[in-house]
C-alpha cells in the first residue's frame, strides 16, 4: 500500500518537499546579515533584565532594519494549511471525479483501510514537513524572538509544534471536504476556507484565554515599547479602574494643551495609569501544546468524521 | 447451497426514483450471465450494489454467499470491472499491476500477465486504445482469482474486432478459475455469444431469467389472419402483438405446444426475443381487446 500511496501522491509530496527546501534556502540567504547585525550591536547585552542607557535606540534600529524581512516571514503561516489541504483535497475528490474510486475500492481493502492507510502516511508527511519548516522557521527568527519574544502571533504561529497540528487539520479537513464535494477545485476552496476559519478563530478568541491573562501598570503613559510577551491590550484606566476611551483620551489631552499642561503631568494628576494585558513570554511551550492540543483533536474528529462517511456514503 | 450472486427483493432508490426494484435473481455457480435491459433498468446498479458500493434501500444482496457493504473480504473475491474500464491514467501498465498486487491478499501475477500477452508494460493507461485498456481492467479484475466476475457494459466503446478479443480474455480467465461471470450490457449479440444464461431487467423487476435454451424453448412466434385477442391454447402470455395490413403476429411465452391451426408457430431468435421485451418495458404492453368487439365477433 506505501507504493501506491507514493505513486499516487508522488507529485504532492515532492511538491511539498521543494516548498520546505525552498524556504530553508531563502531562511539561510536572508538570516545571515541579521545575525551578523544582532552580535555586531551586542543586542544580547540590550535585552531584559539587563536595560542600559541608549538601548532603545539600538533595538529601534535593529528593528527598522529588518522589518521588511520579518513582514516577509510572517507569509509562513500559510505554508502548514496549503500542504495540507493541496494533499487533502484531491485524496477522495480526485478518485471521485476520474471514476477510480469504483477501482480503489473494489479491490481486496476495505475503503476504511485504504482511507486510513493513506491518511497516516500523508499525515506523517505533511508533518514531517511542517516540523521542517517549524524548524527553519525557528532558526531564522532566533534574532528577532531574543528582541521581541516568541509569544506574539508574528512568532507564535510559525514555530514550534503547532505548525504539524495546523497542517495535520488541515489534511483533514481536505479530506472530509473532498469526501462530501466529490470535486477537487470545490473541495480545495471550501477547505482552505474553512481552515482559515477555525484557525483565526481559535487565534482570536481561544488563544488569548488558555491562561489568564496576567496585568502590567505601566510607568509611563506611552505604551512600553519593549515587551517580549503577547500584549492583548493596553489601556488607560482610571483611579477605579474603569477603561478610558481613546476619545476621552484624545480630549483629555486637547485639554492639558490649551492650559498649557504636559499631558503625562495632565493624567498622573488625574490619578490614571496605564495597564498592560498581556501574556508572558515564559508560557510559550504551555501555550503551543494546548493550540496543538486543540488541532490534533480538531483533526482527529474530521478524520473520524470522514471515516464514518466513507463507510456509510454510498460511493 | 448460495449462488455466487443471490438478490432477493433488492431495490434501490435515488432520491425519490428507483433505480432498482424487486429484483429476485441467482447467479448460479460456474455459468456466464448476461445482464440486459433496456437504459436505466438498474443493470449498473445491481452490479454496484454486489462490489458494496451502494447500499440496497430494500431487500438483500448477497455475494460469495456474504453481504458486500459488511464483508470486504467477499469483495476481495469479487473481480469487477466498472463501465467505462475505470483506470489511474497516469499509471503504466506495469504499474496498474503492481497497484493490484498492492491492494489485493489473493494476487495471480502470472494469471494476469498471461492474459495481457503482448501488451507493453511500460505503456501509459491514457495511452492505451479501448481495447487494450479493458484488457487491461479484465486482467486486473481476474487477477484475484475471483470467485465472480461482474463486468459492466464492457463492450461499450470497443469495435467488433476488440469486443471479440475481449470476449477470448474472459474466456480464457474464466476458464483458468472457473468463475461465475455476470455481464451487464445493451447490446444484445455480445449476449448471444458469450453467455448461457439471461437476466433481463425491466421496470417492475426480473423480467426474463433462464438458460438461453429454456428461454428460446417457451418461446414462440405465431402468425395469422388478424383478429381480436382472447385465450389461446398453450401460450401463457403475449410479449408483443405486431399487425401488419390483415397479418397479425405475435410473440408469445408458451406453456406448451400451440396446436391451434389458425396459427403459424416458428421459433425466435435470442436477440429478436429481448429485444421484444427491452420494448415492451418502455412502451406499454399491448391492451386487451375492447369488449364491445369482442361481442361484435362471437
């Protein structure tokens, strides 16, 4: 059965294979003259807890600098879903639209085996690649992650063990769509969409709450610039703690201007602050096996999903 | 003792349209059925119910004795061939085998190699012309050592030439594992030649089933003067009723000898027979005659 996995997929997992190897290619190009900046500017030094005067300006700049090439790595994110659905999509909505599935499945394996053989051994693939790409991806952001922590969606979502759970559910969903749509362009499309859905929900409404959330009064009234965890939110609050719109704000500050006030002065007198909300950089691994958790599971159940159907679906 | 291929009451309904309905039929061991019927009489559908690709909405099925959507096992001893040969047409030759080997417990290498000749294997399936793509299909299906071979519309997009090729592979296969062999097909002289049994679908179910001998012996061809239509003695029912200016002939199923003088009796051929019936499934059965001119006349 491994041949006729690979003879069938063949195309698909080179094609994956040359993605990984392309990235790792364009990571080794481009990671270098980072590097090289980060120990030219002894950053390492410049880093929490250790905060010497002329610091910021030196992060600032290493920030600018490079910010073209970590706008471009964020791309990545897409990689893990595009693998999974490309190879999952066409798994059964191929052999559906070429008629083969009355060949495949009259043969002496059950369709149940054939599904399950052939999800295991593309999974285990699609997962070897991810990891690759987790892997480069790590490599690559190392810099940025000592500057900016790892806990930030830029960071977070391209390294570590989430990226296999993502592509994992993403081969699932492709299956399942493909298994109910029959076509592999319909099943492609509803696939990718309904990944990105679960993905961005799950980033925008679960990610945030799998630990609470821990408070930082800042100093300041600006919003810290350096802070390695995931801010969520930063708000000024007043003496009882109530949230300050930013069009109170903004009046509040018109206001300190035509009375000639400095504004910081202006709201410390006020008896606001500034709280910080945000997750801490130190919860990164808990954070990433809880999201992986949640996709290995999310995949398990369209998988099993799928499974039931293929048995029950008449062909 | 099961026949290879048993229904009983078997229907299957597509969204509120049977496809399939109250068909009772055996397949008995070691014989070559041909499976007729007019379009949409449900021949596909038998055949996808016996491989367990569709599940029956009424009645039983059972294949090798077992039923196919629970035992994938009786599957595997099933040799099926899906209309249109279905094929990876990426695939070489070399490769659909080894995809067979791949996914079958019984595997006959050498069976199937026999029965592809001279066939390149390193020839591509979309390469491959009709014939030699079913050739192809065939092998795969009888590969298994199948106890049954179900083949659907396999003549359809051969030419005479190759349809007869095809027919000498099945023969050869089929004699090498003395399998049971159901060929589902409209076209009626690939019947004639190859199979010693007919089943002949129709809307309310089996219409015809019998060896091909029993089935042109209760048949018969009677020719006269027109005239209207009561009992006659010996026929058990009239298939069709042709006029033809005062001649009137009718194909009749007979339950003994017709031995009214008034009638001509000859024998029929096999395909001028189901083609009558395939006709009388989509036109309605010829009405009875009308009292008022039955009392007219006696």
């Amino acid at each position: 059965m491994a041949w006729v996995i690979w003879r069938q997929h063949r195309l698909q997992l080179l094609a994956v294979g040359g993605l990984v190897l392309l990235v790792a290619v364009a990571a080794v190009a481009t990671a270098l003259p980072v590097r090289a900046a980060y120990h030219r500017q002894a950053l390492s030094s410049c880093l929490p807890p250790a905060l010497r005067p002329g610091c910021e300006l030196i992060v600032g700049h290493f920030r600018s600098e490079f910010a073209a090439r970590a706008a471009v790595a964020r791309w990545l994110i897409l990689l893990p879903g595009l693998a999974g659905v490309l190879i999952g999509a066409p798994l059964l909505a191929r052999e559906f639209e070429h008629g083969t599935y009355r060949l495949a499945w009259t043969q002496g394996i059950s369709r149940q085996r054939w599904l399950l053989s052939k999800t295991a051994l593309l999974g285990l693939a699609v997962v070897a690649a991810s990891l690759a790409l987790a892997g480069v991806a790590m490599w690559w952001r190392e810099p940025f992650d000592h500057v900016d922590g790892r806990m930030s969606p830029a960071a977070f979502d391209v390294e570590g063990i989430v990226v296999p759970a993502y592509a994992l559910f993403a081969l699932a969903v492709g299956i399942l769509a493909g298994l109910v749509l029959r076509r592999t362009l319909a099943a492609l499309s509803v696939a990718a969409a309904a990944f990105v859905a679960v993905r961005l929900g799950v980033e925008k409404l679960l990610r945030p709450r799998y630990l609470p959330p821990l408070h930082q009064v800042a100093s300041g009234l600006s919003a810290p610039t350096r802070s390695r965890g995931w801010v969520l939110d930063n708000a000024l609050v007043d003496t009882l703690g109530r949230k300050i719109t930013t069009g109170r704000e903004d009046l509040a500050v018109l206001h300190a201007q035509r009375a000639s006030v400095d504004p910081q002065q202006y709201f410390s007198s006020l008896g606001w602050r500034r709280v910080i909300t945000f997750q801490p950089p130190d919860r990164f691994w808990v954070f990433q096996g809880i999201e992986a958790a949640i996709f290995v599971a999310l995949a398990a159940v369209v998988l099993l999903a799928a499974v039931a159907l293929v048995r029950r679906r008449p062909a | 003792m099961s026949a290879p291929l048993e229904t009983v009451a078997l229907g299957k309904r597509f969204r509120g349209r049977w496809a399939l309905r109250d068909c009772t039929l055996r397949a008995p061991e070691q014989t070559v059925v041909g499976l007729t019927g007019p379009n949409g009489a449900g021949k596909s559908t038998l055949l996808s119910l016996a491989v367990g690709l569709l599940e029956p909405t009424e009645g039983t099925i059972r294949v090798l004795g077992r039923d196919p959507r629970r035992s994938a096992d009786a599957i595997a001893e099933v040799g099926y061939v899906a209309q249109d040969a279905p094929l990876y047409r990426s695939f070489t030759v070399a490769e659909t085998l080894e995809f067979a080997r791949a996914t079958n417990v019984r595997w006959d290498g050498a069976l199937a190699d026999e029965l592809l000749g001279g066939l390149s294997r390193q020839t591509r399936v979309s390469a491959l012309t009709p014939g030699e793509r079913s050739r192809l299909a065939l092998a795969v299906a009888l590969g298994k050592r199948p106890g049954l071979v179900l083949l659907d519309e396999p003549f359809a997009r051969l030419d005479p030439l190759a349809a007869r090729a095809f027919l000498q592979v099945l023969m050869d296969g089929v004699a090498e594992t003395g399998a049971t062999v159901v060929i589902a097909t409209r076209v009626v002289t690939d019947i004639e030649r190859a199979c010693e049994r007919i089943v002949l679908l129709g809307e309310g179910g089996v219409r015809l089933d019998g060896t091909v001998e029993e089935l042109l012996e209760s048949h018969r061809l009677l020719t006269g003067v027109r005239r209207p239509l009561g009992r006659i003695r010996g026929v058990e029912e009239i298939v069709r009723a042709r006029h033809s200016g005062r001649q009137l002939t009718l194909l009749v199923r007979t339950n003994g000898p017709v031995l009214d003088p008034t009638w001509t009796v000859e024998p029929i051929g096999l395909e001028e027979l189901l083609l009558a019936y395939m006709a009388t499934v989509e036109l309605p059965t010829p009405r009875p005659p009308e009292p008022s001119r039955l009392r007219w006349h006696g």
